[in-house]
C-alpha cells in the first residue's frame, strides 16, 4: 500500500487523501445517524447521554466544514484557494464585529478594514510576498486604524473601539491569511504537496479540540466522587471556570499528548522528520488551543454563547468563527516556526 501511494504522482496523492477523509467522515456520518434513529425509537438513554450525542454531531459538522473547504480550495486551485480563505475571513470577522457595539466615529475604520485591508492582506498572500504580508496588519494598519478613527472626532471610548477593531483584524483577517499562504511554501522534493501541510495543521488543531473537549465535558470535576484515579484525575477543578467550565489542565495536557502523537504518525505527508512533527504539532495545538480559550473569554466579556447570530449550542460553535477561532491562532505560529526552521 506504501509503495503504490509512493507511485502516485503529488496531486493523486493530495486526491487520495480526500478520498479517505471524506470516506471516513461518511461511515462516522451513517452511523451516528443510525444511532439517532435507534434513540429516537426507543429511547434508552438518559438526557446527558442525548447532549453528548448532540455534541458529537457539532463536532461532525465542524469536521465536515472544514474538510469540505480545504478539498474546494485544493481543487480549484492556489488562487480559488486564497479568495475562499479571503471571503472566509470577511464573514468571520463580520461576525466578531456584528456583535460588538460600534459607533458613527467606527464607520470609516470599519470601511478601511473590510474593503482595503483584508482585499490587500490576501492579494499579498496570494503573491508570496510573505515578507511584507506578515507586517502588513500588526505595523501598517495598526497605524493606520487609529488615525482614521481620530479623523472622524469622535474621542468617547477612542482606546476600547479601536482595540475591539484591531484585535478582529488580527484574529479574522491576520490569522486566517495564513492558512492559503502554506500552500505556497515551496520545500525541496515537496513540491505540489503543500496541500498535506494544511491538511496535517488542521488535523491535529482539531483532534487536540476534540479530545480536550470530550474529556472536559466527559469527566466532570462535580462528577468525580467514587470514580476510578484515572478518571479522578482527568475529572479537574476548572483552571479558569469564568471564562470555561470545561478547561483543565489534565484535559488539556491529554489533548495536547494525542494531538501530537497523532502529528507526530503522520510525518510521512509532511517534509518533516518523526520528531519534527512531533514538534510542529505541539506548537499548533499549543497555539490553537489557547486561542480558542482567548476567544471564549471574549463571549463571555460580550455575554455571547457563540459568534453565531441564531441558536445555542452547548458547544457553543454555531457561528463560523468558533469554527475557525483554534486555527486563527494556530495558523500564524506555524507558519512562521515552519519558515524559521527550515529557512524556506
């Protein structure tokens, strides 16, 4: 089996890829339908159970979003690519800003940030100037965004109105630009395989989610009297329970194990040796995951179950940016600790 997907030429290779991850995302599809339908019918189970179940689906659709955008983007191409991410970033940080209060003295700087900065940001992406498109947001348009608000005299609440913009421009815009500018890394004897480099960043930022997130919700620290140690020890007092219930170091650290684990198995798609995939993951999940703690400290500030306009979800991902929040933040790191490593 190794030596025929050796014999196949890079982009069969990237296609054969989907072929499995679409293939599995199908049976695991199937069969939590067939256990809805069984629940449905005959009720066994008791109501934790069913928000379990319910979690899992978010979880599924999540997993299938992300499947369905890399497989769009590879497949139409490194530009298609980058325009897909560009309009991904436009409704996310739409999202951020949607829900948060702005005023008249915000409509310029809003204007700056949807219709210049992102558009340039990603044109810069789309061009490889990777020198000038890393600086571009956090020295440019930092700059930029404040003396634009102060043109527009309005001074009541100046420093919290353009934090809450340059902090949105950063996480949406910033953040996501990242994801297509892996697919123009170029390593030697890699070349047209820089899909698998996307690929292998969300996978493991999404397993090492997925995992925290199950064991957080599974073990709870209310829960824990009577259990066996292993599950005593999973079962946590909340690090920081204002900001998630479902955050602990123990949940975190097996997230971050089996993420990297995983990464680490996965090597053979990458240019990396065994240990520097092992390393890579660590960095992204790191990243990811407590990014996506950032992000939920920035719900609760705004009193917000999701980013999401319509439903509550006990995961809270209904919106597009809590699909995204990890992979903003793990985006940037890696792809600058892959260029710093390896000088490419």
């Amino acid at each position: 089996m190794n030596q025929f997907l050796r014999s196949l030429t890079p982009t069969q290779q990237v296609a054969a890829l989907f072929v499995i991850v679409f293939g599995l995302l199908t049976i695991v599809s199937v069969a939590t339908l067939l256990v809805g339908f069984r629940e449905r019918r005959n009720a066994a189970r008791n109501e934790a159970w069913q928000r379990e179940l319910q979690d899992f689906r978010n979880l599924l659709r999540t997993s299938w979003f992300m499947a369905a955008i890399f497989w769009i983007g590879w497949a139409l191409g490194e530009t298609v690519a980058t325009l897909l991410f560009g309009l991904i970033a436009f409704l996310a940080l739409r999202e951020f800003i949607t829900l948060s209060p702005t005023r008249r003295g915000d409509h310029r700087s809003l204007i700056l940030a949807f219709f210049v900065v992102l558009p340039i940001q990603f044109i810069l992406v789309g061009t490889a100037r990777f020198d000038l498109f890393t600086v571009f947001i956090p020295v440019y348009v930092f700059i930029a965004i404040p003396v634009v608000s102060a043109l527009a005299n309005d001074p009541s609440q100046f420093l919290e109105r353009n934090a809450k913009l340059q902090w949105g421009i950063m996480v949406c815009v910033y953040g996501m630009s990242h994801v297509p500018a892996l697919l123009l890394l170029s390593f030697p004897g890699y070349e047209g395989k820089s899909a698998f480099l996307v690929f292998f960043l969300v996978f493991v930022v999404q397993t090492c989610m997925v995992v925290q997130h199950l064991i957080g919700r599974r073990f709870t620290y209310s829960a824990a009297e009577g259990r066996p140690p292993l599950q005593r020890w999973l079962a946590r007092e909340p690090f920081a329970p204002n900001v998630s219930r479902s955050f602990n170091w123990a949940s975190w650290g097996v997230g971050m194990a089996i993420a990297s684990l995983v990464g680490a198995l996965m090597s053979f798609i990458t240019p990396f040796r065994f240990d520097q995939a092992l390393a890579m993951a660590l960095i992204a999940c790191v990243a990811g995951s407590m990014g996506h703690l950032v992000m939920k400290a920035l719900k609760r500030d705004r009193g917000i179950p999701n980013w999401g306009q319509k439903g509550v979800g006990v995961t809270g991902a209904n919106g597009l940016l809590d699909r995204v929040d990890a992979l903003c933040f793990a985006a940037p790191i890696f792809f600058h600790s892959v260029r710093w490593y390896f000088g490419v």
